[in-house]
C-alpha cells in the first residue's frame, strides 16, 4: 500500500471515528497532495508524498512558533496536535550522530573544505539522506566547513 492509499485510508477511518484533529490534519494532507499532482500532471509518488509531509510539518512548526510569540495558546496547542498526526506518516529521521557521520563521509568524498561549498554539501545530503532533519544538517555542515 502506498503512501497515499494509507492516507486515504486514515482519513475515511477518522471521518468514522469522528476524530476532527486528524480529520482536520489529513484533509490539509490530502489538499497538498491533490495540488501537488495537479502541478506535476501525473500521480505523486511517495517519495513525492514525503517531500509534501515534510513542507507540512514545516508549515505547522513555524505556525506554532508565531501563535506562541501572538500568545495564543489555543492555536499552539491545534497546531501541535495536527503535527504529531503528520509526523506519523515521515519515516524515522536520521539520529545527531548518524547525521553528522553521513555529512563527514560526504565532505570527505567530496573534497568540500570552505563555507563557500555549503550548498554543494547541503544539495548532497538531501539526495542521499533525504530523512536527515534538513535544519540540524546545515548546522553541523556549517560547523564542520569553517
């Protein structure tokens, strides 16, 4: 079953369920995925899926982040619950240290040596570790090319 099929499939049981937050968290899920395919013209695949979770979570996060600076702890507290609803679908991401020893196999295999090649780092990682938390990867990249 696909990623997407399990989506559906969640969404129909939440509905029966009447479980409004991950009713209310897949149906966004599902918008972002029917825009998605509308924009790529073909069926999203999951790795396609996961990309979209992924802006998903980013989206949530930063939510969070601006209703707890508006003080609005109703809001952080919805956004909150439909990210742990989201963050079921993303597959495990990588540990600090399985992160870090990635970044420096890449760094050495790639002869990178100044900030200058952070991008360079940066695009390597993400094709070849797409489940290492983008944020703490640019930190250790940046720590590790100064």
């Amino acid at each position: 079953m696909s990623l997407r099929e399990r989506i559906d499939q969640d969404l129909k049981r939440a509905m029966l369920d009447k479980n409004e937050m991950a009713r209310d968290a897949l149906r966004l899920v599902k918008s972002e995925l029917l825009l998605e395919e509308v924009k790529l013209g073909r069926p999203i695949e999951d790795a396609e899926v996961i990309t979209a979770l992924q802006r998903a979570v980013k989206q949530r996060k930063d939510a969070i982040e601006q209703f707890k600076s508006g003080g609005r702890n109703d809001l952080v507290e919805a956004e909150e619950k439909q990210l742990s609803v989201i963050t079921g679908y993303l597959p495990q991401s990588m540990s600090e240290a399985d992160t870090r020893a990635a970044i420096e196999a890449l760094k050495a295999e790639l002869g990178l040596t100044t900030k200058k090649d952070l991008g360079t780092l940066m695009k390597a990682i993400k094709a070849k570790h797409p489940t290492a938390d983008p944020k703490l990867a640019s930190q250790i990249a940046g720590s590790l090319l100064s």
